[in-house]
C-alpha cells in the first residue's frame, strides 16, 4: 500500500492470521488504542511499523521494517510524532522537541523484532514491559534513539535486547529486574554480543544487522546488583546489573 496497509480512525485489534506487510505509511495505524493479541506479523517496509495513541502488544509474532520509528505511540494523528523531551534516563546528548502527548506503549507478551532507521520505540508518554521478547535494532544516527519517552519506561519482566545510536539515547526509567546499559563506541553490523552470568551460563547471544553505539540488556534472569559478562566481538568486560 502506498499510505497505511491497516488504518482505523479509533482502535484496531489484530487477533490472529498472518499478515504480510509493505507500507509506505504505517503498517497498523490506529487514532486511539492499537492492539495485537496474536498472529504472525511480517513487515517488509514501512514509515512507521506500529502507530496509535496507546499500543497493546500481548502476543503474536512480530517482525517489522520501519524509516522511521518502529513503534511509536503518538497524539493519535496519521503522522510521525515529534518525540519528547529526553528524560534524565540517557546515555548523554542533547534534547528532543517537547511533547505533551499521553501516549502509552505496553509489552506483555510476544516476540517482537523492529529494525528501524528512527527511534526504535518512540512513547510520547509511558512505555511498559512486562513480558516477552524484545529486541530492537536500531541505526547509529545522531538524532534516534533505541528508547524514546516523555514520562517513564519501566520493565518488570521479559527480554529486552537494544542496540542504537548514542547521541540521544534513553535507557529504563525503572525496572524490576536487572538492566545493564552501555556506551560501546562504534560497533559494526553482525558483531556478535554474548551475554553470560557468574556460572558461564549464556543468557543472551544476538549479532545486530545494524552499527550500534549502544547496547540495553534485560531479563528475568538478571538481578539488579549482580555482575555479568560482555562480550562483544573479541572484547569483554563484567559490569553490574542496575
């Protein structure tokens, strides 16, 4: 489709099926609430991938392609939002333009992959994380972020993998589990990162499609105090888990 391939003008709620997806708008736009329980999601290409004033993602598959923002709760208008002011919870860099909006994003089921060349979740809001699987590639440019939001990001459960650009980056506001966020330079596309934990067990091992200057590792098995290992490409270091 040239404009959004699933527009509704309040909510949409995907159940099921098996969607494949090239956009030159959204791919799933809705004003108000948009909500995914279930299905197999494949977005080849898209503005943004996930747009509405509030996103409820409690299961299906979802893999999506996006120029801009992946996901990206907005003020409820077929447009890309501004994004907000950067809250304290950032890796350093300037500020974004100011928003007002209340826009919420909330993760409790899934498997969710986003590539994106914007902002890799972009929560004009709140964004909440409480199951899962997560992961989200972002660019190197200056202006994105792999987090972007206004008011908090909280992640109380399931995995969440973010690699992105350093400029403007944002990490969780508040977690319930551990989270390990770090500034590590220049990276190139397909590097592998391991993640181990004090007994050698392997808790994470993913190779970005993307350069990253960032990383943001969480799970349920991470303990917020305990040390683990990085190891990225060739190079490793032991860091604490906030």
């Amino acid at each position: 489709s040239a404009d959004d391939s699933i527009h509704s003008n309040t909510n949409a709620t995907v159940n099921g099926g098996t969607f494949q997806i090239a956009s030159g708008d959204d791919a799933f736009h809705a004003d108000e609430t948009l909500s995914i329980t279930s299905g197999t999601i494949a977005i080849s290409t898209s503005y943004e991938g996930l747009e509405g004033l509030h996103i409820k993602v409690s299961g299906g598959d979802i893999k999506l392609v996006a120029t801009d923002d992946g996901i990206n709760a907005a003020g409820g208008t077929d447009s890309s939002g501004f994004g907000g002011q950067r809250g304290n919870d950032r890796f350093g860099g300037g500020f974004g333009m100011s928003s007002s909006s209340n826009g919420s994003i909330e993760i409790s089921n899934g498997t969710l992959y986003i590539n994106a060349s914007g902002d890799g979740i972009d929560a004009n809001g709140t964004l909440l994380i409480s199951g899962g699987n997560t992961i989200v590639c972002g660019p190197t440019r200056g202006d994105t972020a792999t987090l972007d939001y206004d008011s908090s990001a909280t992640i109380t459960g399931g995995t969440f993998i973010g690699t992105g650009a350093s400029g403007m980056a944002q990490t969780f506001s508040d977690s319930k589990q551990g989270v390990i966020s770090l500034n590590v330079g220049n990276v190139s596309s397909g590097t592998l990162i391991t993640l181990t934990d004090n007994n050698g067990t392997t808790l994470f091992s993913y190779a970005p499609e993307l350069d990253f200057n960032i990383l943001i590792l969480s799970s349920p098995e991470m303990i917020s105090g305990e040390t683990y290992t990085v190891t990225i490409g060739s190079t490793s270091g032991t860091f604490e888990a906030n």
